[in-house]
C-alpha cells in the first residue's frame, strides 16, 4: 500500500510568530461573525417559507432578501474568511515559515469583509442581481476582487518559500483555490453583471458560476485543510495517496462542467444538460479517491477528527446524491423544489463547512499557542451541529420530495401543495435556530480561547 510521506517536523509548531497569528485570528473571527449573521438571517428566511406574513410590511427584509443575504453572508462571510484563514495556514505550516506580507493580508481581510457588509446593504436595498451565489450588487464586486488579491499574497510568498520542489496534496488545493478564484470570479462579473450575456446563455453561465464556484473554490479550500490535518491528527499515514493527484484533477477538469445539470429540463440545448450528467457521474471518482484518502479520519478520536470525518461523510455523499438526481426520471421530480435546497446544505454545510470546523478545532491552538478555553462548549457544538444538519438536510429532502411529486399532479392546487410542505418546512425552521445555536457556542468558545488572558473557564483536553 502506497502512503503519503509527511512533511519534515519544523512545521507542526505548537505556536506561530506574532505577525502570522493577527491576520489569521482576524479573519476566523470575521468569519464567525459572518457565521451568526447568516444563521440569523436564514432563521428568519426559513420562518417566512411557512409564515409569508412575518416581516412582511417591511420590504428591506421580504424572503428574497432575507435568502439572498443569508447566502452571501454564508459563503463570502464565512466559508470565504475561514477557507482562507485555513489555507494560509496550512502553507505557512508546510513552510515552516512566518507568513510574509501580513500588512496585505491585513488591509485586504478589512476590505474583503466591508465588501460584504456593503453587498449585504445593497441586496436590502433592492440592488441584488439575482444570480445564485453572485447576489452582491455589481459595484461591490471589484472591492471583494481586489481585497481577495491582497490576502492570496501572503499565500503565494507561503507557497513559493517551501524548502521542498515536492508538494502534497493540501498544497494542491490549496493553490488551486488561490488561483481559480479570481479567475471563476472576474469572468463571472464581465458575462453576468457587467456586459451579461442575453437569452439562455444567462442561465448557463449562471450555472457555469454556481458549480464552478463550488468545485473550484469551496471545495478546494475545505480539502486543503482536511488534506493536511487528517493525518496529523490521526496519527496515520493516507492510504491510496498516489491516486490522489487523479481525484484533484478530476476536480478541476470535470467540476465546472457539471452546472448543467441545474438547467435539466430548461429551454437551453440538450447537449449541455447531457454532458453535465456524464461530467457529474465521472466526478464520482474524486469522491471516491478523497474518501479512501482522508478514511483515516475514522476510528482516531477527537474533535478536529469528528468534524473532518462527518463532513467526508457529507461532502462524498453529496457527490453521489448529485449523480442520483442528475439522472432525468429523478430530476423531473427533484428539479427546482427544495430538494436543491438540501443538496446544498449538505455539501456546503455539512461538507466544506464541516471539514473547515475540524481544520479550525486543530490549528487555533497552534495559532495561540494554548488550547481551547471549554470542553463543555466543544462538545455541545458538535452534538448541536449534527442533530441541526441532519434535520436541516432531511425536513428539506422531504419538503422538496413531496413538492416535486405534487407538482407533477395537474389535479393538486399550490395551496395544497404549500399544506402539503408546511411540516417539513417547520422542521427545517428548527433545524436552523439549532445551527444557530451551535454557532453561537463555537463563537463564544473562539472568544475566550483567543484572548491573551482567560482566567475564566477550565482548559479543554
């Protein structure tokens, strides 16, 4: 059996300088406060899902915008500053060196999270584009562009100071985020916003940026840091690693080609649909390497190890679930009910989320040098999260199941139909104040275990 080699020891510092451990701790608690406006938001969206009249005389803060900003706060709130503070991370560990040009990581994360504040105002305002994962409006946009350029510097110098021409796999993604992002985001900014193109090549293009948004960014964020903790924390060394430089590519040939499958059954040409079918199918071989490569998350123990093997679980089962309602007898049911909703709670939440959470529970005590502030508050964050996302997952599984089938029913009305969903959609209002909850706690926990002194509250084994 084929093992990956680990990197020599100077890397696992219990402690980082000073000048790497601000920027870092800047943007994981930016992101945490991102975190708990998204669950707020979402909370209030998923209660007008069932209630329409809550909220409903002020127009700042209808269902359509409450969505749309619990989204952009999710994504570039959230996965956006922890995928970046994880990725700097780990090439400044792989490294063994301070991170260069914190004053640009520093400026660029200010910048990065005022570009969401301000493309959260403008969706309030009215000023959304309308385009899933692209909902800022379009002037905010080159501030996000230009912020995201100044943090990748201290990336890049972390990548290109390894004192090895090896690289492993958590590089690889790790780099492939850094680059792809600005390209996948610029492209989308000229095509959509700027000079968008007309008739349904928006709705492929939209497409084309939504996956690719997913595949090529999201996703390599979370497997870099999940590519390097896994073994560290286990202990073990990766089986089946020499076949993991395939699932990365696989990744990032065949992921951008799968958007189509969102448009089955959509006034576009058949062939695009079709081979996003073939792409979502062949994808399955990255979920299958990246399982058998990060498996030695099982069986090892603690926290960063429960989070990561949750979220392997969720992020490969997503894959599959993709294939599945590819396939066009599902998707005549699956297709634009709150099914779609599920899949991407489960691989965005339940998947990348996850995997960075564990990534996170790992490297904050080599980032402060001492451990986290409660046990107690660990535990209730894991047990709330779980239960959370499989509810979530579930109530809007079911919601969209039964949706699609009632509306392949000619005799049953949109009344009934809204009867029909009520419970489920309920369950799903309880799941997110659960995930709120748990976010709470794991902010709280970040707070006293990032602060120079805690005198309060006992040390987590």
């Amino acid at each position: 059996m084929i093992t990956a080699p680990l990197p020599a020891a100077p890397a696992e510092l219990s402690a980082v300088e000073c000048t790497s451990r601000c920027p870092l701790l800047l943007l994981v608690g930016s992101g945490l406060i991102w975190l708990l406006l998204s669950g707020v938001l979402g909370l209030i969206a998923a209660v007008q899902l069932h209630s329409p009249t809550v909220l409903a005389g002020c127009r700042y803060l209808n269902y359509g915008h409450m969505q749309a900003m619990a989204e952009t706060a999710f994504i570039y709130g959230w996965i956006g500053n922890l995928g970046l503070a994880i990725t700097l991370w780990v090439l400044r560990q792989l490294s063994a060196e301070p991170l260069r040009a914190v004053g640009w990581t520093l400026v660029g994360a200010s910048f990065w999270n005022l570009g969401v504040l301000l493309g959260l105002i403008g969706i309030a305002a009215g000023e959304a584009t309308g385009i899933p994962l692209l909902q800022m409006p379009g002037a905010v946009q080159p501030l996000l562009l230009v912020a995201y350029g100044a943090i990748g510097v201290a990336g890049v110098l972390a990548w290109a100071d390894r004192r090895r021409e090896m690289m492993f796999a958590s590089h690889w993604y790790a780099v492939a985020a850094l680059f792809l992002f600005p390209w996948l985001f610029s492209a989308a900014q000229v095509m959509l916003v700027w000079a968008p193109v007309r008739g349904t090549l928006q709705a492929v293009v939209g497409g084309w940026f939504a996956q690719g948004l997913w595949t090529l960014w999201i996703a390599p964020l979370a497997l870099a840091g999940a590519y390097y903790v896994a073994p560290r924390a286990s202990g073990k060394l990766m089986p089946a690693y020499d076949s993991s430089a395939l699932g990365f590519w696989a990744l990032l040939f065949l992921g951008g080609w799968t958007g189509g499958r969102h448009l089955i059954g959509g006034p576009v040409p058949a062939w695009i649909s079709t081979i996003a079918i073939v792409t979502t199918v062949m994808l399955l071989f990255h979920y299958i390497v990246v399982f058998l490569n990060l498996r030695v998350a099982y069986g090892a123990g603690g926290t960063a190890l429960k989070f990561i093997g949750f979220g392997l679980a969720a992020y490969v089962a997503g894959g599959f679930i993709d294939a599945l309602t590819s396939v066009r007898a599902v998707a005549e049911v699956t297709q634009f009910t709150f099914f779609d909703a599920a899949q991407h709670q489960l691989a965005v939440y339940g998947g990348a989320s996850m995997l960075l959470i564990g990534a996170l529970y790992f490297a904050l005590p080599r980032i402060t040098g001492k451990p986290w502030a409660s046990a107690g508050l660990i535990r209730g964050h894991w047990a709330l999260t779980v239960i959370g996302l499989v509810l979530l997952v579930i109530a809007l599984a079911g919601a969209g199941w039964v949706q699609g089938t009632d509306l392949n029913n000619a005799a049953v009305s949109f009344a009934e139909i809204a009867d029909h969903t009520r419970p489920w959609l309920l369950a799903a209002t309880a799941a997110q104040a659960i995930l709120l909850l748990a976010s709470f706690l794991l902010t709280v926990n970040f707070i006293r275990s990032a602060m120079p002194e805690c005198p309060w509250g006992r040390e987590a084994s």
